[in-house]
C-alpha cells in the first residue's frame, strides 16, 4: 500500500531524514501488498517554497489533491501519516474527501476549538519563536530541534537543516501564513476514514493533551509514548522514537479490514 507523509509547521521533505526510508522498510498496510512511500512538502516550504499559503487548512489540501494527482492513482488503496500542521491537513482531508484513503496516522497534532493557545504551543516557547526569524539558519535551527527532538545527534542534524535552509531559503510571510492557518482550524465534525492518533508525553512543544483531546472529540485510537529521560520523545516523534512510531502502525493496522479503495468511485 502507498503512504504519503506531511511534515508540519514551516518543515518541509528533506527534514524527515532517513524516516521514509525507515518506515518503508518496517510498515505493511492493510494487505499484502508492498509498502511505498510518497513525501509532499506543503504550499510555502521545500518545493513550494514560491507557492502562495492558501488562508485556510482546506486550502492546503486542495493544493495537495491538485499536485499528488499524477502520483496517488485513483483506485489504489493510500494511507496518510502526518506530523502536527501535517496532521491538521490530513484530518481536513480525510473529514472532506474520505474516498481518498483507507487510513490515517496523525502525530501530535492539536486544533482550536478543542485546546487553549498555551496547549497548542507552551509558553516557554513563545520568546523562541519570536526570536527565530532574526537568527542565522545554524543557530535557528539548532533551536528549534532543541524544542522538537530529545534523540539523536542534534548538532549534526541542525547542520544538515541548515544547509537545507540555505538551499531553499524559506520566506518568513509563508511562515506567518501556515501559522495563521493553523491557529484557526477547527475540529471536523467527523472523519470517516479509520484514524490512529499518536503523541508524546514528552513533547516540549505542543501538549499531548491536544492530541488526546482531538481522539476524544473525534472517537479516535490514541496510543502516548510516554518514555522519560533517555528515553524520552519530543514533538517530533517520528525522528525520536521510529521504531514506536511504526510498531504502533503495524500494530493498529492489523485492526484494519484488508484495504480495498473507494476512491475508484471518483470522488474527485
């Protein structure tokens, strides 16, 4: 089965790293057939980084129905796993065209109506974030995987997220406007497709609570890592805890019917 993966707020592609790659290799869907995985950036960031940032989430998702079309075949079964802005694109989607996938994954993810501002982004964090557009890309970086990630080699990665800044130099308005997107989705009145949600106890960012507020709301699986210390997994969660990450996948889709699309039926 095809997965496509969105990363979140102001991240694009490349920042997955190696987790496409290891999900790929560790993930069966809901049949036999072959895991592949497709990655997309969102309007404002990596290869859209000159596209407009519609006002809205569902702006977003039309952007991405219209520019995955060539690649997510209509009839063939797909799945969805997206990480924070990336969830809240993916529960929009699912809720408003649910032909389109037979499954979704969200991580760590919150939405307006059902969490306080100081849930959806800890305070501690607000000085940072108003800093992070008047600091060189090394220093930015290194910053925010210290808000996002607890695993890992961080000064090697803000090295390798700096040198994809400098690449792709990203525009601090498609920053504001995915922020302004964001802040004001509301919650679906349902989601059809079948749903897991997954979140961090440790994540520094935004609140677990968000998440576990959202699987309330929407009747949804919610599974936490709840690792401390060394163990510990932080707003990130696919790049801090891969193998959690994917063993609850595998986990849960086996709960799952074997896939058989509906998007043959041409919802367009």
């Amino acid at each position: 089965m095809r997965w496509l993966l969105l990363r979140g707020l102001i991240r694009e592609q490349r920042h997955w790293l190696g987790f496409p790659a290891f999900f790929q290799a560790r993930v069966q869907g809901p049949d036999e057939t072959p895991t592949t995985v497709v990655t997309a950036d969102l309007p404002g960031f990596g290869t859209q980084n000159e596209a407009p940032v519609p006002d809205t989430v569902a702006g977003f998702v039309d952007d991405l129905r219209q520019r995955l079309r060539p690649v997510l075949s209509v009839g063939e079964p797909c799945g969805i796993v997206a990480v924070s802005l990336g969830g809240m694109v993916a529960l929009t989607w699912m809720a408003q065209h649910p032909a389109d996938f037979v499954a979704g994954v969200v991580i760590n993810s919150s939405l307006s109506d059902l969490s306080p501002v100081w849930h959806r982004m800890r305070p501690a964090n607000w000085p940072k974030i108003l800093r992070a557009p008047f600091m060189g890309s090394r220093a930015r970086e290194r910053m925010l995987l210290g808000m996002t990630r607890h695993q890992g080699n961080l000064d090697e990665d803000a090295d390798r997220y700096a040198q994809i800044a400098r690449s792709t130099k990203p525009h601090r308005h498609n920053a504001l406007g995915q922020m302004r997107a964001a802040i004001k989705l509301r919650s679906p009145e349902r989601v059809d497709v079948p749903t897991l949600v997954l979140a961090s106890t440790g994540d520094e960012l935004v609140s677990y609570r968000c998440s576990a507020a959202m699987a309330q709301r929407l009747s949804l699986p919610l599974r936490l890592h709840e690792g401390t210390g060394a163990d510990a997994a932080g707003h990130d969660l696919p790049l801090d805890a891969p193998d959690w990450v994917c063993a609850r996948i595998n986990e849960w889709v086996q709960t799952l019917a074997p896939a058989r699309s509906p998007r043959a039926s041409g919802d367009q």
